[in-house]
C-alpha cells in the first residue's frame, strides 16, 4: 500500500566528507565493507588504513584541526567500552551509539567537552555486536519505570548522544539498520533520536512497527539562523518531521537549547504554531516535547571558544547561576527566576498550541 506521504521534498543537502578513512578492523565487519561501498559508490574517495590507529588528525592550530576533523569520516570499530551501557535520563533508559560525532557546527554544540581530541566523525562497524548487546539492557533502566505515562514505550535506547545518526546515513545506513532490528523486536522497546537533519526519504517505508521514535531538535528561527551552521533549514527539519509522522513513526520536538534572546516568547511562539501547522493534517499523531534551556560547563565553553571564536553566543558566568551536576563538575545555568519565567511561559504555550503533545521534561 502506497504510504500517505505529500508533496515530494526538495533534495536535502548531504554532507560529504573531504577525507574517508576505514581501519582494517572495520573492514572485516560486513557492514564496514557495505559503508565503504557506499562511499564509493557516492564518488568518496577511501582511504584503507594499515591498521587501527587514525593518525594525522591533530594539529597546534585548534581551528585547523577542528576543520579538518569536522571534514573527516572514520569507519572503525566501536572500543569494548561502548558494549557496557550508560543510563541517560532523563531522555532515555540507555545510552546506545551507532557513531560518534557530527559533520554540523553549532555554536553551542552540546558534544564539545564531552569528545576527546579533535572532532572527527566516527562510524562503527560492528552494529551486530552494538545490537547484539542490547537484549541484556532489557526491562532494566529508571525512565521507563519512574515516568507512568511513558511506561508504555517499554525499555528506551537513545542513539543521539554523541552523534546526530541522522546527519550521516546517507553514508553509513547505520540507522536503518537500528530502525529494522527495533522494528522486528517482540518485547516493549523504543529508540530514539534527535536530528537536525532532514533527509528522511530512506526511512519512510521501513518496517519500523512505531518502535523508534524521532525527534526533530528545533529552535526558534533567528537562533537557528545564526548558530546551527551545516544543519538543514528550520523549515525543512519540520517538514521532515511531518512526512515521518505521516509514515507512521513517533515524533518528537526537541526544544533546545532554548535561550532567553529579546523577544524570545514572539519567536518561541511562531515556532510552535508553525509546528501546529504542519502537523495538523497528520491521522494519530503521537508527538513528545522536550524542554532544554541552554548550559554550558567550564570545560565546553573553553573548546567551543576554540572552534568558533567569533561567535556571538552568550556564555557569561556572571549571568548565570552556578549547579554541581550529579558527576561533581559545574555547569553555568541560567538565573532561577529567568528559569521560572521561561518554564511557566512553555508549560502554557506548548499545550495551547500542541493540545495533543505530552511535555516529557524540562531541564
Ligand atoms: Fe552538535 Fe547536534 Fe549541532 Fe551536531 S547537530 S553540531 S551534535 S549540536
């Protein structure tokens, strides 16, 4: 049966990396060599290392480095350490990663401080091994349990930590390959992943059995303007959401990271009805929000000063009330009656525009 999609998207704006490089580990993995295929087949040129060391990525210039890394895709295998699985509330029940990187540069970038030298994207090779893994993480996790309503979703996987999946599958098809296997899963589980990207023709016609959620990370538009370089338009990441909800799919919006610009409600207010709009022709729409207010930690702002050093992006500790996270480090938050305004301001707004949306947090 043809699927109830609308008018044919314009062609989205793939990444293509400058530099390909493929360990020889990775390419003993099937789904290595169907990635190197891939690229080749897309006119990429592949680099077939000796062995597993990615060398020549650094450089004393931080700008330099950054450039080139940003320019780079790596096809390796994920270390052991990937296989024992981190909780991440309160998005989801685990942490599980099909690659780590991403080819966008946002000012804010919530991966700087978090990634260990220079910003290379890296794909894993070994998915039946990342999957594989999985069934052991099964009914555990304190998500699922604590928050009634979302019980339902059974036990939750988010594959947006460290990478945006959909940014790069074009190159990897490492995604669909994520989608298939949660698709084909008896027991209550979900994925999920945030996007900033839009090229969702791919995914439309997967056997995903409502399984796998995505959410579309969104900002009202001059933010997204002036600090999400190399993503796709506001306008398009919301017509992708509306096509993928069509075909089926849970969708979300990820609000984020949401700042206090002037005339923030007005912006923040067009973005919602603009949602509104577009979805409203969608049968069963079944939508989530997520609420994030921009932050940063000393340690961010730092290698974010490196990368982008004309940026506009307020990061002033004097303007900011100072938190421990639950790992002991600070993190710059902003002021709580700004908070409170902020908050009390979405909790009103979402539901007025959205009536059928459920707000799952705000942080
Ligand atoms: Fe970072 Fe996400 Fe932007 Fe990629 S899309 S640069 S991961 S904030």
């Amino acid at each position: 049966m043809a699927l109830p999609l609308d008018l044919p998207a314009p062609a989205p704006k793939l990444w293509m990396p400058k530099r390909v490089l493929v360990t020889k580990s990775a390419l003993g993995w099937e789904h290595g060599q169907r990635m190197v295929a891939r690229m080749r087949g897309l006119g990429l040129a592949v680099s077939e290392l000796n062995g597993d060391r990615l060398t020549g990525l650094n450089n004393d210039d931080p700008r330099r480095a950054y450039i080139d890394a940003k320019n780079t895709l790596a096809v390796v295998v994920a270390p052991p350490g990937k296989m024992r699985l981190q909780p991440i509330p309160p998005s989801a029940d685990w942490r599980v990663d099909l690659a780590e990187g991403c080819p966008a540069h946002c000012q804010y970038c919530y991966l700087a401080g978090s990634l260990g030298g220079p910003p290379v994207t890296r794909a894993y090779a070994n998915l039946p091994d990342i999957l594989g893994n999985l069934r052991a993480y099964l009914g555990k996790g304190n998500v699922t349990s604590k928050a009634g309503e979302r019980q339902a979703e059974g036990t939750t996987f988010e594959a947006s930590c460290y990478t945006d999946p959909l940014g790069i599958e074009h190159l990897t098809g490492s995604l669909s390959e994520f989608i298939r296997f949660f698709g084909a899963w008896e027991e209550a589980v979900q994925l999920r992943f945030t996007t900033k990207f839009d090229d969702v023709g791919p995914l439309l016609g997967l056997p995903h059995r409502r399984r796998t959620r995505v959410r579309f990370s969104v900002n009202a538009a001059p933010l997204a303007r002036k600090f999400e370089g190399g993503t796709a338009p506001l306008p398009a990441r919301l017509d992708a959401m509306r096509r993928m909800a069509l075909a089926g799919y849970p969708v979300g919006l990820t609000i984020a990271p949401i700042m206090p610009m002037e005339g923030w409600e007005e912006a923040y207010g067009a973005l919602l009805d603009d949602v509104a709009a577009r979805l409203a022709p969608v049968p069963g729409l079944d939508l989530s929000v997520e609420l994030i207010t921009h932050r940063f930690t000393p340690g961010s702002k730092e290698v974010l000063t490196g990368w982008y050093p004309a940026s506009k992006l307020e990061m002033d500790e004097e303007q900011r009330a100072r938190k421990m996270t639950k790992f002991r480090s600070v993190k710059y938050v902003y002021l709580p009656a700004q908070m409170k305004r902020m908050k009390v301001w979405f909790e009103d707004a979402v539901p007025r525009a959205l009536p059928g949306a459920r707000i799952l947090y705000w942080t």
